[in-house]
C-alpha cells in the first residue's frame, strides 16, 4: 500500500543520513531536524505494525495522510541532496543539452531556509497523525480478540496447487476428446466463459496433459491479452515452438507467417491461443497454421462468444459454466486443506461460504487464500459475514469485492508487494529475480542482513501472495525455485485500480509505445490517473520532479527519443530500460545520484566502454545496487573494462554484464572497506581470484566466468587462483566457460581443483574433464542442479557411483563425446528432469534411470539418436508399470542460453 512503501522509503533514507552517514558532504545531514523526523517517522512505522486499514473511509484518510507526509519529507531532502551534489560537480551536461532542453533546471530545490520550513511543517504533521493514531489505538481496543487475530493471519499458508481441476473433470474429459480423437482436419476448439471461470486452467490442464504430450508432435502457447500486436503474437508462437527469436526481430510479418508454417507443416501440431479479445487476431495469424489433415488442433480461450462463434471450424465450442454448490465446496475444501480431511466444525460454515462465492473458481481460490491462514470456526463466520455482505452485488463489481476482502486482510508489506505487480503490463510473465531486485530498491523491504538478505525476504513475500492465490506461477527453475509469475488479469485489474486509489504509483510506467504516461503522483493528495495525452503529463514541471521509477517494457524510434528527454529526472530511483536498445549512456546519466537500479540493453553500434565513464562515476552512483547491461549483439572481445572506483561502490549487490567484465586490480589497501552487498557478479573474464579479491567480496552467492587457457600454465591454481573459490562460503551457483585452446587439450584445470561445498546449481562448459574426475561434483551435498556442456567432460564412458549426486534435481548433458553411460536409479535418488542435447555419440540411456520415483520428463534434442529411441523404450515401459507421470519431450531446436535456465534472458536476469 502506498503510506507504507512511502513511509519505509523515507525512513530508510535518513538512516542513511543520520545513522550510517551514507552522504557526509550533505549540509542539513547533521542538522537536528533530520533526526527529530527519522524519530517520528521511526515511531509510525512500528506503531503501524499492528494497524491496517480495512477500506474505511477514516482508515484511508489516516493512510493518505501518512503517505503525503512522507512523499513531502523524502522529495525535500532528496532533491536538496541532488542539488548539492550538481553543485560540486564537474560533469560536463551540454553535449546533449539540445535533446533534454529545459530538463535541467526543473527540479530547482528550495534554499536551505526553506527546506529547513518545510521539514518543520513535515514534523507537526507527523505530530497530528500520531495523535490521530492514538484515538483508532482506543476504538480497536475494544474489538474482540477474534476479530484482532482476523486482521493478522499468518503467512503459512499453502502453495496453490496446479492440477486442482474441481468441477472441471468432465470438461476436461470433452476437451481431450475432441484434441486427440474426431477429425483429421485442422479444427478449432473455442473455449469461452467470463473472467475467473477457468478458462485458461481448463486450457492448461488440456496442454499439459500427458495424452497431448504424447500425441502431438509440436505444441506452443501463447496469450495475447487486449494490447495486441500481429508481430509481437508471431513471434511470441515461435519462441513457444523453440525457435529463437533473437535474429528476427526486423522480418516482417509475412516471413513471420512463412516460417510459422515450415515448422508445423508436416507435424501434428496443438497451438493454445489464450484470452483473445477480437476477431481481427484469428483474421491476422490463422494462415500461418498449415492443414495437412493430420489432426492437429487450436484450442482457442476468450471471454466474448462471438469470438468463439467467429472462429470455430467444426459443431464444437465449450462454454464454460459457474460451478454448483458441491463443486464449490469441493473446490474449497482442497484449496483450503489440500490431501487433509476438513475438520467436522468447519464443514458447514465453510459450505456456505462457499456458496457465497456464487460458483465462481477464481473467487473461491482467493477466499481459500483468506481462510487458509484461519485457525477457528469463529473466525470462519466473520469471512462468511464478509462475503454475505456482498451478495447484492453482481459481476465484476462482486469479483471486485471478493478481492477487496483478500486484499483488506493483507499485511503492509504483501500489499506494497501485491499493488507494485499492477505497474506490469496485462499477460505480462514477470522474472521473478527482476521483480525482487525491483522490490529491493524501491526501499520498502527490511531485512536483518545477518539472517536473511532482502532478495530472500522478498522471494518470501512472493510466495506468500502465491500461497494466498493472488500470483500464478508460470515458469519454475531447474531446482524448483519461481522464475516467473504474472497476474490473472481480473487480479490485475483490481491491482491497478486499488494502487490508483490509494495513490501507491509514483513513477512512469511505459507499457507499449503509442500509451500514455500513467500514474505519476502530480501532487501530496493526487491518486488520479494522468491524461490521455502523450505529451502530457510528463512535460509539466509538477508532474516530472516526482518521477522516480521508470519501467519501459516496449520498444521503437518514437520510445528512444522519449527516453533523452527523461535524461534531467534527477530523482529518478530505478531505471529498467531491458526492452529498447540505446547506443550511448550520455553525461547526464551519472547525474541520477539516487538512482539504485539500473537495466539497459546496448544496440549494435556503441563500444561498450563507452558506458563506463558515466555510469561508473563515483560522485553521482554512490547508491547504486543493481547495474545489467545487456548487448544484442555482444561477444567475447566486447568485454567491459570497468574502472577502479567499482571497489569503492560499497552500496552495490548485482552486477550483470552478459557478454563480459574485465574487473580492475583489486586494491591492496587494507582500509578500504569491502563491497559486502555484492550477491551476483556475471560474466567475470579472466580474473585472477586472489585471497584479497576473496576478501573484497566475501558474500558472493552467484558467480559466472569465462576463462582463456594460458599454454602450458596451472589455470585452475597459478593462473586464476581459482581454488580461493572455496572460500566464498556462501556462493551457490557457479558457472565456468573456458575458451579458445582447450579445445586441442585432453586437460585443463590441473590437479588442485575443487568446488565449494555449498553449490546449489554448477555449469561447466568446455572444461575437457576425464570422466573420473566426476565424483569430486558428484560428492557436492546440496547440489541440485547440473549442467555440462561444450565438451565438459570427456571420453567415452561414463559409470556413476552409488552415494553420489544425493540431492540432484536437474541434469544436463549437451555437446559431449560420451558414448557410454552406466547408471542405476538409486544413483540419482531425486532426479526430476533429464536433459540430453547434441549428445550425437551416446548409444542409450540406461534403462534404470527411468525407475527413478521421482523422474518427471526427460527432454531430448532430436539429433540425439540413440538417447532419443532409449528414451521412447523408457516411457513405454514406465507406462507399463502404471507410471502415467513421466513425459518424454523431443525437440527440434537448441536452447539458447536465455531459455535455460540461465539468468541472461533479455526482459530480466
């Protein structure tokens, strides 16, 4: 909610200011004022510990009043700090002062009596709203304790279960039926009900189900959601198919459609176009899907019926219905308790629930969420009382009310968390390590670093809206963490509407080209969207020297030139620009002194070095946290060389630079402090890990590097000092490439190399390892994801150990000369996905493996022969068994690094 992610933001800057005196040049920073508000406001926060508004008219006064205050205090002393540090600065702005005219001198701050005034007035507000505080302390006094424990439910509640299909078991039986029996021309399968029915669910459910695996020989998803654009639906079908799209987006959409077809013609095919909204979309792409009377198929979702009579081919088209009240109390029943059986006492309050819910399988998912964390029947009744209330209401208005209900029992910090989802656009798939680092900045996440990091609280946070059905999961990594989550868009809906209303936005959020500005906060008490207009409102003056986030998610001509004119936002706080390419980082670039977040993608043209001059300059990115850069068309030799003030940027925890860092020496001087935030560093090229280097960053969890072979040299220990690497006690995922000379070697690492101990996820690419050195990663204890690629390892057998590889979920093998793999399945003990590519050599995969409880799918590059024909005996045998769990996946097109499950993906890590 917006008082709370404002009031955190500001406490934490002026503990910056006054406790870690994280800005000694700056002149109030020792000035009374300072302190006497990080007092106040300190109180706040922890008074409101235990306070929520639950939508009261009163509550959401007291709510605005907080936010105002403390937007007023933060812009004051922010833009009083901006302007001390142009002031001292030396940077030279007017090389590019004719593409950002007028910026410069608009956010003029206030002199130094002024601010003084001002952050007086801030105080006696502060000083109001906590007697106000005090009077709603009095009336909550005398709420019962039931009604106190209803408004702090816990957060252990259970994760949402994908195969929940309540109601739905004989749709999905019609479904199925018309995909893989009927005719064997190409037909289309509408599926049509309102928001929230389950349509999608249904669709999922049907795609993923194992007789479509088998049946189909290629299958792709895609949505396209109201923002709908031919090229970007074309290629979004493509990269479901595998293809990569890197290359091609300046085709056009003819050459789109063309290639579409080469890839399905001659295939069965299933295509899930998901939530289309007109029936210009089908008119656009329906000539990309060739009929070759093969029984392919098209399941089609959509809310508007004469959508779904537009584009069926054949008599069938399912409609969805509401559930009735025995499918509704079933289907709360296993959200709420999953395999437990409900308790006697619960069954009756929790049936009429259910029935309040008027069949509706989202709104029953988000009471579950609710009642999930509720421990007594008489708090039960209290929810049922709620959801009564709403009877009256019909439609979306009562969806609205439904979500209003799991929302208004939300703690601060998951609302702050829920409502910043709303800046994404619609059917948008959110990288989950983007979004907490996005969280992490915006300032209002606190974590004890000593216990947790706020990457892990925040991952924490996410888990809890997924718990209470608010998030969907739609993509998890090799070890089963999220990867990437998106909203159901009548959540997002919602999300935005209640962000707008509570004035939560206050930033820019750029969702596609020809869209106007939105949400930016005009003024203390505005929460109204901005206009229509794109030349308004981020053109005024009282609308831009707000702005402090920036999202871009489209790219264009028309964006980039937006994009200099943005260039004099000197409060800006994150700058996520991952979607249009930029071919230069001007000067005014490192005069965001507050910046935090920063993600670009470099164009064709630029030298990257470029880059660093300004954005590595130490006076204006002291605050730095999070710098990606990412180069479309990038290579070894582009590397970055970065200048020696990265030592000294002690506020930074990921640096990602996707096609190489040349780091600069480390500092010998024993006083400088050590960069302790820094979490992720990729891709390091040829670094020398020297025990001081260790000592510079000594919580390293990720780590990603590329190595050249050095003739006749020791690289793992003389060259690169890579056995320090066991010191980096916390470091999980390591990645190592070697290059160029390896390839004529039968070695390379030498005799002294080992691994940390506490590696989550290992990735090993052209290592040239003998086979027997293997158990020195097979002995890893937590290791659970394992990729070897680009000849790793070498030779012709490969026998596994029994003990080893105890925790191992994910492996890989691609690009290796292995002809021979011995294995059983208690050698894998928890293996879950296997992963087999242009492994051309290899003559079967052992027939054990696939006794293996725990295995799930074993996916297969179609030029893998031998590995491919196994894997079919496999399935077939397994089936034979009753094992219906186990999928084989054939595939015609390698992986780039960004499908995998590599953080290189270019909208986020």
């Amino acid at each position: 909610m917006a008082y709370y992610a404002a009031l955190a933001s500001l406490v934490h800057l002026l503990e910056d200011i006054v406790l870690h005196d994280r800005y000694p040049d700056f002149l109030l920073a020792n000035h009374p004022i300072l302190k006497s508000l990080l007092d106040k406001f300190s109180f706040l926060e922890e008074s409101l510990q235990d306070y929520s508004s639950k939508g009261d008219e009163a509550g959401d006064c007291v709510e605005a009043r907080i936010r105002d205050a403390a937007y007023r205090a933060q812009d004051i002393i922010e833009l009083k700090i901006t302007d001390h540090m142009d002031s001292i600065s030396s940077a030279d702005v007017n090389i590019f002062s004719h593409q950002i005219s007028g910026c410069q001198n608009v956010l003029e701050s206030p002199r130094e009596e002024e601010c003084e005034e001002e952050l007086y007035q801030v105080e006696q507000e502060a000083d109001s709203i906590v007697e106000e505080l005090k009077k709603f302390a009095i009336g909550e006094s005398h709420k019962t304790s039931e009604d106190l424990q209803l408004s702090q439910y816990s957060t252990t509640a259970r994760v949402s279960r994908n195969d929940v299909m309540v109601g739905f078991e004989e749709y999905l039986i019609k479904i199925k039926d018309q995909l893989c029996g009927h005719s064997s021309q190409l037909q289309v399968i509408p599926i049509v009900g309102m928001g929230g029915i389950g349509k999608t669910t249904l669709a999922r459910a049907a795609f993923d189900d194992p007789l479509s695996v088998y049946h189909f020989d290629r299958r792709a998803w895609v949505v396209v959601s109201q923002d709908y654009h031919e090229k970007v639906l074309l290629l979004s079908i493509l990269k479901s198919m595998g293809v990569c799209t890197d290359k091609l987006q300046g085709q056009g959409v003819g050459f789109l459609k063309e290639l579409i077809y080469k890839q399905l013609i001659g295939r069965r095919y299933l295509i899930v176009i998901d939530d289309v909204w007109n029936t210009k979309v089908w008119d656009d792409i329906k000539h990309a899907f060739p009929n070759a009377s093969d029984g392919s198929r098209i399941l089609l979702t959509t809310r508007l019926l004469d959508v779904a009579h537009y584009v069926r081919n054949s008599g069938f088209l399912h409609e969805m219905e509401l559930l009735d009240v025995d499918a509704s109390w079933d289907l709360l029943r296993k959200e709420v308790f999953s395999q437990k059986n409900c308790p006697q006492e619960f069954e009756d309050i929790g049936k009429l629930i259910a029935t309040k819910c008027r069949g509706l399988p989202l709104a029953i998912v988000v009471v579950a969420g609710i009642l999930s964390n509720i421990k007594t029947p008489k708090q039960w009744e209290n929810i049922s009382r709620n959801v009564g209330s709403l009877l009256s209401k019909s439609g979306d208005e009562h969806l609205s009310n439904i979500l209003s209900l799991s929302y208004n029992h939300l703690p601060h910090l998951l609302k702050a968390c829920f409502l910043y989802l709303g800046s994404f656009p619609e059917d948008y798939e959110i990288n989950v390590r983007r979004l907490t680092r996005l969280w992490v900045a915006e300032g209002f996440l606190k974590s004890d670093e000593m216990l947790k990091t706020s990457e892990e609280l925040a991952e924490e946070c996410l888990e809890d809206l997924v718990k209470r059905n608010l998030v969907l999961i739609v993509m998890k990594r090799a070890n089963g963490r999220f990867k990437k989550c998106m909203m159901h868009d009548v959540l997002r809906d919602f999300c935005r509407q209640r962000a707008v209303h509570e004035g939560f936005f206050h930033g820019l959020y750029w969702h596609r080209c020809l869209e106007n500005w939105k949400h930016i906060r005009k003024s203390e008490s505005s929460t109204e969207e901005s206009s229509d207009d794109y030349s308004e409102p981020w053109v005024k003056d009282g609308a831009r020297k707000h702005v402090r986030t920036l999202l871009w998610f489209k790219t264009g001509p028309y964006c980039r030139d937006a994009f200099l004119k943005l260039l004099g936002l000197r409060l800006m706080r994150i700058l996520d620009v991952s979607n249009t390419p930029l071919y230069f980082a001007p000067p005014t670039f490192s005069r965001m002194f507050h910046v935090k977040y920063v993600s670009l993608v470099l164009g064709e043209t630029p030298k990257p070095p470029l880059l660093c001059p300004n954005i590595f300059k130490l006076d204006s990115l002291k605050n730095l946290q999070t710098l990606k850069l990412y180069s479309l068309y990038g290579n070894h030799e582009s590397s970055i060389r970065l200048p020696s003030e990265f030592w000294q940027m002690v506020r930074l925890r990921h640096l990602l630079i996707y096609h190489g860092i040349t780091l600069p020496p480390v500092p010998e001087d024993r006083d400088m402090p050590a960069l302790e935030d820094l979490q992720s560093l990729e891709t390091v090229n040829d670094f020398e890990f020297t025990n001081r280097a260790v000592e510079m960053i000594p919580n390293l969890r990720k780590l990603k590097m590329s190595i050249s072979y050095k003739y006749n040299r020791d690289v793992w220990e003389q060259e690169y000092g890579l056995s320090s690497l066991l010191d980096f006690r916390r470091l999980d995922e390591l990645n190592i490439r070697f290059n160029n000379g390896f390839h004529f070697f039968d070695t390379s690492l030498g005799s002294n190399f080992a691994f940390p101990k506490n590696l989550n996820k290992l990735s090993l690419h052209n290592c040239r390892l003998p086979w027997n050195e293997m158990t020195l990663i097979g002995s890893l204890p937590s290791l659970q994801v394992l990729r070897l690629k680009d000849k790793s390892f070498v030779g012709e057998v490969w026998e596994t150990i029994e003990g080893e590889f105890l925790q191992l979920k994910f492996l890989q093998m691609r690009d290796l000369n292995l002809k021979h793999w011995r294995a059983d399945d208690t050698h894998f003990p928890r293996l879950q996905c296997l992963k087999i590519e242009s492994c051309v050599y290899l003559k079967e995969i052992p027939m054990e493996i696939g006794n293996i409880a725990s295995l799930e799918t074993i996916d297969i590059h179609v030029d893998s022969h031998g590995a491919r024909d196994s894997a079919r005996l496999i399935v077939e045998e397994q089936r034979g068994l009753g094992n219906d769990v186990l999928r084989l996946i054939v595939y015609h097109y390698l992986e780039s690094e960004s499908d995998s499950d590599s953080d290189s993906d270019s909208d986020s890590d």
